[in-house]
C-alpha cells in the first residue's frame, strides 16, 4: 500500500509591532502632588481629555506579491504587514529621589497601559495579515478595491476595541478612588456622606402598571 504525506503549509510569521517612545517633561511643582503635576504639565490629549500617556500606532500592508492571473482570478503571496506603535510617556524633572521613585511607579503604570493598546493593534494587525492570506478567487480588477476594504473592516474593529479598553480602565479606576476616598474618610473619622435622592415618587394610585385600566369601579384591570 502507498501512503503519501501530505507536507503541512508553514505558519506564517506573525505580525511583531516596531515600537518607539517618546517623552515629555514634566516638573515637579512645590505643594502640589505628584498627579496634580502630571495632569496640569501633559501636553497630550484623547478624546478631548488630558492624557498622561499616549500610543499612536496603525498597521498596513507593507509587501505582496500578486501571483500570474488565472482566468482574470487573483491570489496574494509572500505577504507582510507592518504595525507600528509611537508611546508618548512623561518623564520628570526633580532631584528628590523619594519622588522619582514615587514618579517611576505611576510612568510604569502608565507605560504598562500604552503597551496594551499596542497589543491591541497588533492582534489586529495579525487579523489583517490572516485575512490577506486568505484572500481567494478575487477578480484582478477588484483586488485593490478588497484589500483596502479588508483594511478599513478590520481598522474600525480595532478602534472599536481600544475605546472599549479604555472604558474598562477608566471604570476601574474610578472604583478604585472611590474605594480610596471611602478609606481616606474613615481614618479621619468623618461620616459617611448622605445617601443620593431617590427622585420624585411616583402616585402608585394614578399610575398603572402597563396594560392594566381603570374600570368604573376604580378597580385596576388587565384586559
């Protein structure tokens, strides 16, 4: 009997991001802390709003070798994508060591998240490239018109992502000043803040539940 193995297509090399670092200073402000000095000197903005740290990154395709048309039918081959991420960070100006170690701990965080955002992008990219690789049977004369739709699909999915991202971030943080203030609050020994308003009451006599009338009776009904 004749076996025949089949030899497996190598994987294709997956999309590693060129990333670079740029810096703003930022001096340490005497009485004020260390976040009013960051969030009063960062240059940067997102969304309209102050950012401490920034990452701008995209990806592309860099190469693509379009193999001989078949009956007006295209393939891509020997394809790479490009993906670059450009992280702006703050860097301080203060001889206090005490602060700069203060300092490093909040650029850490901060360098920790713009990196997530670049591995955001790069799963994406990788998408990108997945998707060329699969592009099959396309008609010659709508290959660029595909690959650049492809791009814009799979560009506005990652963006959609990153705002996502931020939002959980964003969310976290704010729970955990909340939970900070609360701490704060009972070391000082201060009550605890009045409970919100529950608004207006509803009248429970002139208000229905939905579907449910009022009969000559003044009894509630469901019809």
């Amino acid at each position: 009997m004749l076996v025949i193995l089949a030899r497996a297509a190598p994987a294709p090399a997956q999309v590693q991001p060129a990333i670079e670092y740029e810096y703003y200073t930022i001096k340490a402000e005497e009485g004020r802390s260390l976040f009013d000095s960051l969030t009063s000197g960062t240059p940067l903005y997102h969304e309209g709003r102050r950012a401490l740290g920034l990452t701008k990154s995209g990806f592309n395709l860099q190469k693509a070798v379009v193999e001989e048309p078949r009956l007006g039918v295209c393939r891509l081959r020997d394809i790479e994508v490009a993906c670059r991420c450009v992280i702006s960070l703050p860097k301080l100006e203060a001889n206090n060591e005490s602060l700069q170690s203060t300092f490093a701990i909040s650029q850490e965080k901060i360098k920790a998240h713009e990196l997530e955002h670049c591995r955001i992008t790069t799963l994406f990219a990788n998408k990108y490239l997945e998707a060329m690789i699969n592009l099959d049977k396309v008609k010659c004369e709508r290959l660029d018109e595909i690959i650049a739709a492809e791009r814009q699909k799979i560009n506005d999915e990652c963006e959609a992502e990153q705002r996502r991202f931020d939002y959980r971030e964003r969310y976290e943080a704010a729970k955990i000043d909340r939970q900070m203030a609360e701490s704060q609050r009972r070391q000082a020994g201060e009550p605890p803040p009045p409970p919100p308003s529950p608004g207006p009451l509803k009248n429970l006599e002139t208000t229905p539940a939905p579907g449910f009338v009022k009969g000559n009776d003044g009894v509630w009904r469901n019809y």
